[in-house]
C-alpha cells in the first residue's frame, strides 16, 4: 500500500507542476502539451538504462554455480532411476 500512495503523490506532484506550467507563461504553451510525452520518453530511457546498466554489472556466483550443477546431476541421476533418459551429458 505505501508504494500506490507514493506513485499517486509523484504523480500528483506532477501533475500539478504541469497544470502550473499551462496556466503560467515560463514555458511556450506548444511544448508545454509535449511534456507528458517528454515524460514517458524519459522514463522509457531511464528504464533501458537500468536494465542495461543490471546487465552489465551481473554479479557472478561461482558457488551457487557449483550448487547449480549439483542440483542437476542430483536430478539426471533421479530420472534416469525411474527410467527417463536425460540425455548423455
């Protein structure tokens, strides 16, 4: 519940320093109709950003790696008990 009611703020403070923006001069009354878009731009930016960003600094995890296989032979050696073929690997 406490993060619908800071996205609703966030948005409501946007919204507001938008309406402010429209009824005031500071900014042309053209661009002020594209910045929501200039908004969702931005958004979509940061957000590729982050995954790239994620992506590029993935932790590796030798030990849970080694888990990983263990797991897995675990699992061929259950199957293959109970007559499945899991390949030759």
């Amino acid at each position: 519940m406490k993060h619908i009611f800071k996205i609703i703020t966030v948005l409501a403070a946007i919204s507001a320093v938008w309406a402010a923006l429209l009824e005031t001069s500071t900014v042309p009354h053209s661009y002020t109709w594209l910045l929501p878009i200039y908004l969702v731009v931005a958004l979509g930016c940061y957000g590729l950003f982050m995954v790239g960003y994620g992506l590029m600094f993935f932790p590796t995890c030798p030990q849970e790696a080694i888990l990983l296989q263990q797991d897995i032979m675990e699992a061929k050696e259950f199957l293959s008990k109970r007559g499945v073929d899991v390949g030759s690997d």
